[in-house]
C-alpha cells in the first residue's frame, strides 16, 4: 500500500539538507561558536514557521520530488513559489496563503542572508493586502466602556446575591473581573494565563501594579502598568476572599483559578469566555477580541490619540535600555486609554 504525503510535512520526515538548516537557525554556543539568528523565536513562532514549512516541503514531496535534491533555498525561485501558491489556493484561503509566503520570506532571509528576497516580500506585500481586503471582520456591537460598565454592575450583583453558594460567587466573581481587566489592560491569553497573585501584582500607594516580564510578553518586551482604580477593590475582594474559595485545599500561586482549585488553563479559558461574555454582554468575545475592542475604542472616540493603541496592545519596538522612558510611555498609554473609556461611561450616563 503506497504512503500518502501528508498535507504537512513532519519535520521528522524532512530531507536531511532541510533538518540541517532548521536546526542551525537555532543552534546555541557561547561568544566563539556564535548563535542561530533565530534562537531567541518563542516556541509559537517556531511551531508556526515549522509548519508552513512543512506545507512548502510537502507540496515538492508530492508534485516537484526533484526539488528536494537541491539546497533548500535554491528552491526558492518564482516559479516554484507560483507552481506552490496555485496548488495552494484550491485549499486554503487568503490569510493563509500570506501567513505561508511570509514564513517562507522569513526563512529564506535568514538561511541565506545574502540572497535576492525582494520579490518574495513584493509578493508577501501583495498577499497581505488582498487578504486584509477579504478578511475584514466583523464589528463587535459593544465597546470597551460598555463591557466594563457590565463587568463591574455584575461584579456587584454577584456579591449582593443571597442565592449564591460560596463557590458559585467565587466562580462568577472571578469571571466578571477577569473581564473587566481584560477590556481594561487587554493582554494576550499567554500573559493573562501567566499571571500570578504574588509577582505580576504588586501592591502600590494607589492600589496595584501589574508587571509582566519579557518572557511573559510575545515581543519579549517587559511592560508595568497600574491596575485601573476601578478594580481595585473587586480585586483585593477577590485575592482574600474567592480566590481562596476557589483554591479549595490546594496551593498555587496563579492569579486566576478554575472552580476545581487549578490555574486556568488555556484551552479552559477558550472553553468558557465565549460563554460568559454571550451571558453577560450578548456577544462572544475570546481573549484576542479584547485587544480588537480597545483599538476600536480609542480610534473611533479619540482618534487624535490613535497613536496610544501601539502601547495599548504592546505592539511598539521598544529599546531596552531606556527603561524609564519605556515606563512613562506604558503608563501614559494605559492613562491615556482608560481616559477615553472613562469619558464614554459618563457620557452615556
């Protein structure tokens, strides 16, 4: 019975020039030997970037097998990527299609620094605008001063109801706040998930601050932030009450915690915030959505501050070294942000 080619290649099954070149792009050695150019990617860039790679060598494994004897970026060529892409595009869509030749551009670079890639980043560029056009989505019909309004009147009717087990009001009391710190400091799922009680919340003269280390960040960048005034209260509420009804007779230092005593996990949280946000706000929103709905907030009601969003949602290069500097940026954004969300809750009031 003859093997099929899968769809992605395993990078077990790679030609041996290919396993190669992956593995020193991320080869370690000390000040003489020198280091991969890639060995500071996070494990979801690898991961990633292995796989569209994976979809290229697959493609010549099944329609081009000859290529495969040849370095693995002389492959490379404008014809072999066409040949590639038409194949592609009966299976995949837009997003994908420029996900795939982006990762392509970037291993190419890197394996042969000197080689001509102008015209697979042209050809990226192209992609990626026709799939910003095709895969425009659409508006959530909320806003971030509506879902913290929400969060925080639920956050009180959860502590005025006599009906509530203990545990229950734990449960719904974590939900409600994770919500609103979500929509007020809308970080990724990763360093949401990272957090803990006893070194990303430090007890300030104004209540906390939220500090995240480069390894908890995507861009590994470390940023600090105030808790928004706001949700002080619910959240010392939370650490010396329900946080340890949650716990039960279990220890952990995680911040946010399942009603079974654990840290919340992710795909835990991809299971139930959809679900709460559809109870409590009418629409579901997952942890990403957030960082959607506060860019649209500060663009839409104060775009001559639409400069903020980069800080916001931590996607500015920041150097460093200049620390402070970086510091009084991520503060400013933060204040700038919940600012607007402010003024909108009065308005409406």
């Amino acid at each position: 019975m003859t093997k099929t080619t899968p769809l992605v290649l395993p990078h077990k099954d790679w030609p041996q020039a290919d396993r190669a070149a992956w593995k020193a792009l991320f080869a370690t050695g000390d000040i003489f030997d020198g280091t991969g150019p890639c060995v500071y990617w996070s494990d979801g860039s690898r991961n990633k970037r292995r796989q569209s790679y994976g979809y290229w060598l697959s493609w010549m494994a099944r329609l081009q097998p000859t290529l495969l004897e040849h370095r693995p970026t002389d492959r490379i060529t404008k014809d072999e990527v066409r040949a590639f892409l038409e194949e592609a595009e009966t299976r995949v869509g837009a997003v994908t299609l420029k996900n795939l030749v982006g990762d392509l551009y970037v291993l190419a670079v890197t394996m042969h620094p000197s080689g001509d890639w102008d015209w697979l980043n042209r050809l990226f560029n192209r992609l990626s605008h026709r799939a910003d056009r095709k895969s425009l989505q659409k508006a959530v019909p909320t806003s971030a001063d509506e879902i913290l309004g929400r969060s925080l009147e639920w956050l009180k009717d959860i502590e005025n109801d006599p009906s509530l087990s203990d545990l229950k009001r734990a449960i719904r009391f974590r939900q409600a706040l994770m919500i609103a710190f979500l929509v007020s400091r809308p970080v990724r799922r990763r360093a949401l998930l990272a957090m803990t009680a006893d070194q990303h919340l430090r007890n300030i003269k104004e209540g906390f601050e939220v500090v995240f280390s480069a390894e908890d960040m995507k861009d590994k960048k470390a940023r600090w932030f105030p808790l928004p005034k706001a949700l002080v209260n619910p959240m010392v509420t939370y650490l010396d009450m329900h946080r340890a009804t949650l716990l039960g007779p279990k220890r952990s230092n995680a911040l946010w915690i399942n009603q079974y005593g654990d840290p919340i996990a992710p795909d835990g949280l991809s299971r139930e915030l959809p679900k709460v946000t559809q109870r409590l706000l009418g629409v579901e929103l997952r942890p990403h959505k957030f960082r959607h709905i506060a860019a649209t907030t500060i663009a839409v009601t104060d775009p001559e501050h639409v400069g903020i969003i980069r800080d916001i949602l931590g996607h500015a290069t920041l150097d460093m070294a200049e620390k402070h500097y970086n510091r009084a940026s991520g503060l400013s954004a933060c204040d700038a942000y919940q600012s607007v969300v402010i003024q909108l809750q009065k308005s409406r009031r």
